[in-house]
C-alpha cells in the first residue's frame, strides 16, 4: 500500500517534471530518479510504465497549449512522430533484455556535447531559420524518430531536450518551434511505450492518475512562460536543465 505522503511527494516531482519539460525537455530525469526514490522494490518496468501515464498527459497538454500559437511542419515533424512511435514500442520491449548500467555514461557524453554547442554558438536556437528541403527535412524526421523513439521507450529521460536539440540543430528551427515540434514528437513515444507496458500489466494507476493531473498543471504553466518570454529565456533555462543533467548524470556515473 503507498502511502498519501508518497503520492504527493510523487505528485509534486510530477509538477516540477512537467513544469521543465514543456519548455525545455528532460522532465523525466526529475520525475525518474524521484520515482525510484520512492518506490522502492518495485519493479523497474513498471516504474517506467507508471511514469509514461504522467509524461503523456502532460506532454499532450503543452503540445495542445503550442499548437495555437506556433505554427509547425507537420509533414517532417509528423513523419518523425510516426516513426518515432513505432521505435519507441520496439524500445519498450526491450527495456528489460539490455544492461542499463551502459545508458548512463552514453547520455552523460550526449549531454556534455549538447551543452558545449550551445555555449559556444551564441544564437544557436534564437533564429527561426529552417536550412532543409522538404524531402531533406522527411529523411532527417526518420532517422530522428528511429534513433530517440527507441531511446525514449528503452529508457526515456532526456528525450525532449533530445529532440529540442536535434530541431535546433538539424533543422534550423527556433527554440519556440523547437519545443512545440518535439512536444508532438514526445506525445508519439510516450503513447507507443504507454500501450506495450498497459498492455502487459505494468502500470500503477493508483500512482499514475495523480501524477498524470500535476504534470498536466505543471506543462500548462511551462508552455505557458515559454510563449510569454520567448526564446532567449528558453535558451537559457535549457543551459541550466542540461548542466543540472550532466552534474547528475556524473555523480552517477563516476560515484558508482
């Protein structure tokens, strides 16, 4: 039996996660660690299941709250939706046969370059500047969708601030854009990953559904801020979510 105080500590982990993740991604690697914290002796499956309930009520709601306001390429974006689905339901298939003592080392050095190439180019994501053709655009949505829709499946936090990264990057979109492209991206994975571990019973719904309603509070006021102060302070914050994952991300790996 889970305790009230456990649950709203849950809830409140759920609020913060859901809070970063609309603007900048990575919500998961608040909302994770508090969960296993908490949880403790529960199965690990079902700590993610549990957590994608959450994650996707609230990444749906930040999604809808951008959709409004910031206009998206739907064709490439969509495409890597898609594609991202399907990865991800393959990833959470996976996620008890593969040693996750090896992904933290590899999304600490992942994090690292991230957070290097944004220090050093000064507007990288202040410009909305898309520098691909459409068909370009669609190749780069699959591979995109592949490579972090298993990820996020697998394993999932840091998938947003991925996907931000990866539409800054490849793409040539704002932070704004950005966001608002990885949310409909994000609602994909979370969905395909969600039905698999439904699907084989490894969901706590007593815990989920509270969860689910303090991430929705949280990405509301998130998107909100963001669309408000634009993407200077999204850049910003994203310096701060990442350099906060990689000093966690470092204790983990170099502690033990």
């Amino acid at each position: 039996m889970i305790s009230t105080l456990t649950i709203a500590l849950l809830c409140g982990a759920a609020f913060l996660a859901g809070l970063v993740d609309a603007i900048v991604g990575g919500g998961g690697l608040i909302q994770l660690p508090a969960m296993l914290l908490l949880l403790k002796g529960t199965p690990v499956p079902t700590i993610l299941g549990t957590g994608k309930v959450s994650s996707l009520m609230g990444t749906a709601a930040a999604l809808r709250r951008y959709a409004g306001q910031v206009p998206l390429q739907w064709r490439a974006v969509g495409t890597a939706a898609a594609v991202a689905g399907l990865f991800s339901f393959l990833g959470a298939r996976v996620v008890s046969m593969l040693p996750q003592e090896l992904l933290p080392p590899l999304v600490l050095g992942l994090l690292v370059v991230i957070a290097l190439y944004t220090f050093w180019r000064k507007d990288f994501g202040s410009l909305h500047a898309p520098r691909l053709t459409p068909s370009r655009e669609m190749l780069y949505g699959v591979l995109i969708g592949s490579l972090i829709g298993f990820y996020d499946g697998f394993f999932g936090p840091g998938t947003g601030s991925f996907l931000l990264f990866a539409f800054v990057g490849l793409f040539g979109y704002d932070f704004i854009t950005s966001s608002a492209s990885a949310k409909l991206v994000n609602v994909a994975t979370n969905l395909a990953a969600l039905g698999y571990f439904a699907y084989t019973g490894q969901i706590l719904w007593s815990v989920a559904l509270p969860m689910a309603v303090s991430n929705i509070l949280g990405s509301t006021l998130g998107a909100h801020l963001a669309l408000r102060h634009g993407t200077g302070f999204v850049r910003g914050l994203f310096l701060v979510v990442v350099s906060a994952f990689i000093i966690k991300l470092s204790m983990q790996v170099f502690g033990g």
